[in-house]
C-alpha cells in the first residue's frame, strides 16, 4: 500500500513540475560551446524512457531537476505520514465510494422495478383493449357485409324482374307494332293508287309539250366536249362492246352520235334495244349528262334502258357501285357504270349489267303478258314504305337496347361494389393471416417433382398443426393464400365454384 502511494505522489509532482515548463520547448537549438557531458549510471536491468536521448541538453537538465525534487518531494510526506493512518485513511474513503455507489445502485433498482410494474400493467391494459376492440370490429363489418348481400340479393331480384317486365313489354308492343304498321301499309297504298292514277293522266296531258321544251333547252344549253377526245371515249366503248357480246344471238351495235337524241349507240339485242352514251372525262360526270341521257331515253319510247358508261372516272351520286339503275318511270331505266377501263374485264361488267337488264325485262314482259304493267310501281313503293317501317322498328330495338344496356350496367356496377368490399375484407383477413401460413408452408411443406396434393388435405394438417387459430380463417382465405405462395403454373384450379385445387410438385414433409 506504501508503494502504491509513493507512486501516486511521484507522479503528481513530475506532472506539476512539468506543466509550469511547458514553454521551454521552443528552446532546442543551442551552441554546443555552452554544454558539458556528464556521466549517469542506471542498473543493467533498466533502459532510459523512449524519446529520451532525443531531448535537448537544457530539456535534460530540466527533467533531471524535476524529477529529483518530486523524488525529494514524495519521500518527505512519506515520512510524514504512518502506515496505520495511511491504511486507515485509504480504507475510510474506499468504504466511503463504496456505499455512495451501493445506495446509487439500490435506487436504480428499485425505480427500475417501478417502471416494470407499470410498464406491465400498460401492457396488460393495451392487449385487453386491443381484444375487445379487434372483437367489436370484427362483429361490425360481419354485421355490415351481411346486410349489404342481403341488399344485395334483393336488389339483384329486382333487377331480374324488372328486366323479364320490361322483355315481355318490348315482345308485346313489338306484335302492336307490327299489326299497325301492316294496317298502315294497307292504307297508304290505297290512297297512293288513287293519287298515282290522277298523276299518271296529268303526267300522260303535259309529256308532249314538255319533250318540245327540252328539246329546245339541248340544243341551247349542251355543251360538248372535245371532237378528238370524243371519238377515242367512243372508239373504246365500241371495242369492248362488239368483244363483249360478239357471241349473243341477233347482238348489233349502231353508231348514233350524228343523230340529236338518241345517245352515242344503240346497243340491239334479242328482246330488247339499249341507248349507251360514253363519257372520257378526267372529272366526275355530272348532272348534265345525267340529265341528257335521261331525255334520250325518254324521247325514245320504243327503248326501255340507257347505259351512261364513264370510262375513267365516276358518276356523281352514282359512284357506290360498278355500276347502279335509276328508274324514270315503271318501264324505264337508267343504268350508270363507273370507270370501265379501270376493270382488268371491261367486258365482263358489260355481260353482267346485260344481264340485269335482260332480267328486269323479262319480268316486264311477264307483267306486261298479264295486264300488270305497274307492278314493279307499286313494288318499289311498297319496298319504300316496309323501309320506313322497318327503320322505326330498328330504331324501337335501338331504346330497348339502350334500357336493357343501362339496367345491365346498373346490375354490373353493384356487383363491382359487392366485390370491392369482400376483396377488402378477404385481403385484409389474408393479409392478417399470409405470415402464419407461409411459416406452416416452409415447414411442413418440400418440393417433389410429378406429386400433386389437393388443397383440403392441405387445410386438414393445417388446422391440426395450428390447433389455436381463430375460426376467422376458412378454407377459402387459406386457399387464397396458397395460390398466392405458390406458382401459377402448379396450381390447377377446380370447374365448379369455390371448388378445391390441386397444387403440383409439392407434399407434405413427412
């Protein structure tokens, strides 16, 4: 204990003695004319303290003279003091420490023991709350989607009887429809006989001063294309015509354009006569040749069809179609054809509107032989006025549509809404309880090539092997939860609804 003072005291005094020569450091370059050496001996068993050959003779002087007062120093108050009172003295203070720090701890300890009482009582406290509030949460939303699918189902037989209502009011007003539209029709062409027959006796009073009119209105108003262009449009027309109908019986082709009237051709054929006109423009034919062909053909009683043929280009308002009729009246016609020369068979258009024309002839010859010479008259007509009624019940259909279409919506987006609220609550369940079954799976579960394994056997070891879950998870969360754990690739999911699936490459771990 002695030894163990002395040296506290040595080293306290070396520090002071050093502290108050701090600034001496600065002075290490001195003349060697103004040092001496001396000699010091040490035992064989000690070394000089690093660093200490580097210190500069007045560093030295200092460290030796410091360090001999300090020696002086301790062994002083060595002497002072006895080995009883030194022990006694370090024994009271050793004593004193170590009640201050057993009286600290104590304290610590028992505030520690406070806060851990009380710091479980919270605990308790909050896990009872948590209990009864997760309980009472739990019964609300059960309570809640109950009455909504309750709601739901009333709402979805409504819905199914309000459709099937209105199914059989759309049948019933349907045949209503249809009876009035048939009486409708009846009428309006018995009014429009009587109407067509004072219209075709004042048509029959003015036709001859209205043909002397328009004669003179051509001969004022026509205007004729170029000669050079004319007769090449006329050339190709005469081409492809005698190459198309060079093999029909009694088929002559007659050059007119000398002629006012009467058209560039007349087409002869067995039964019937044709007034063809040809246009080469390199703009649409109008509505002035349209018309003039018109008069040709109604100036010449004897013919009953007129091909206006664009070699190039197309024929305004007529241009739908290779080639489309105009009738003028009930025994005369006016076939338009666009861009003949476009086609890789002229011919062939020609052939084919031949034979509409031979067709329309024949059943005017048929009516003509039976005294029903406006019959085709009173077919368009009638065909005029079923499209009128059929596009009233289009458009009927239509509303309806539109109804059903709304109701169908209006059913769709309650469905959407009823699943939105059990994908909120089953993803919330599967999210409460995806951690516990994952854990299960990792455990009790290997991949094995070629092994399936249904998911009820799957929900069987689970609930054995988790005897205190709660009844919250079904069969169908966990089942959700595995198709969410495993592959899509290894699951084969059931036909029916809410049927069990089958997951592939895995078995339990037995």
């Amino acid at each position: 204990m002695r030894t163990y003072w002395s040296k506290y005291i040595f080293h306290n005094n070396i520090n002071r003695f050093l502290d108050t020569h701090i600034y001496l450091n600065t002075r290490k370059q001195i003349s060697m004319a103004l040092v001496k050496k001396i000699n010091i001996y040490i035992p064989k068993s000690e070394n000089l303290p690093p660093g200490f050959s580097d210190l500069s003779p007045e560093d030295t002087t200092i460290v030796l003279k410091g360090g001999y007062r300090a020696f002086q120093a301790a062994k002083e108050d060595m002497r002072l003091l006895s080995g009883d009172e030194l022990y006694n003295s370090i024994r009271s203070e050793i004593e004193q420490r170590f009640e201050e720090e057993r009286r600290t701890f104590k304290e610590r300890l028992e505030k520690a023991e406070k806060d851990l009482s009380i710091q479980q009582e919270l605990y308790k406290h909050a896990i009872s709350q948590n209990e009864e509030n997760g309980e009472k949460l739990v019964a609300k939303r059960v309570e809640t989607y109950e009455r909504l699918q309750s709601a739901y189902k009333e709402e979805r037989e409504h819905m199914q009887n309000r459709i099937i209502s209105l199914e059989t009011q759309v049948a019933t007003a349907n045949a209503r429809t249809r009876e009035d539209a048939m009486k409708l029709v009846n009428q309006e062409l018995e009014n429009l006989k009587h109407i067509l027959a004072e219209k075709d006796k004042h048509t029959a009073h003015i036709k001859s001063s209205l043909d002397k009119a328009v004669e003179k209105i051509d001969g004022m108003t026509q205007k004729k294309t170029t000669v050079s262009l004319g007769k090449i449009g006329e050339k190709q027309f005469d081409e492809i015509a005698k190459g198309a109908f060079r093999d029909f019986d009694g088929f002559e082709i007659e050059d007119m354009h000398c002629v006012a009237g009467q058209g560039d051709f007349h087409l002869k054929f067995k039964g019937f006569t044709v007034l063809a006109d040809s246009k080469l423009y390199s703009n649409k034919v109008n509505s002035t040749s349209r018309d003039k062909i018109k008069r040709d053909l109604k100036k010449n009683e004897h013919i009953q069809f007129a091909w206006l043929v664009s070699l190039d280009t197309t024929i305004d308002k007529f241009d739908k179609a290779p080639f489309m009729f105009e009738w003028l009246t009930d025994r005369k016609c006016v076939c338009y054809i666009n861009e003949l020369l476009k086609y890789e068979e002229p011919g062939e258009i020609l052939r084919a509107v031949w034979h509409c024309c031979n067709t329309l002839q024949s059943i005017m010859t048929s009516e003509e032989g039976a005294g029903g010479g406006k019959e085709l008259t009173r077919l368009r007509e009638h065909e005029l006025k079923i499209k009128e009624i059929v596009q009233k019940m289009v458009k009927n259909n239509r509303e309806r549509e539109t109804i059903i279409g709304q109701l169908r919506s209006n059913f769709d987006k309650n469905d959407e809404y009823i699943r939105e609220i059990l994908n909120e609550e089953t993803n919330k369940m599967t999210g409460d309880y995806y951690g516990i079954v994952l854990q299960w799976w990792q455990n009790k579960i290997v991949g094995a090539p070629d092994e399936k394994i249904k998911s009820t056997l799957l929900w069987t070891h689970f609930k054995k092997d988790n005897e205190n879950i709660d009844d919250k998870i079904g069969c169908n969360i966990f089942k959700d939860i595995i198709c969410s754990i495993v592959s899509e690739k290894n699951i084969v999911r059931s036909k029916i609804k809410n049927g069990a699936i089958e997951v592939l490459n895995y078995k339990l771990n037995t």
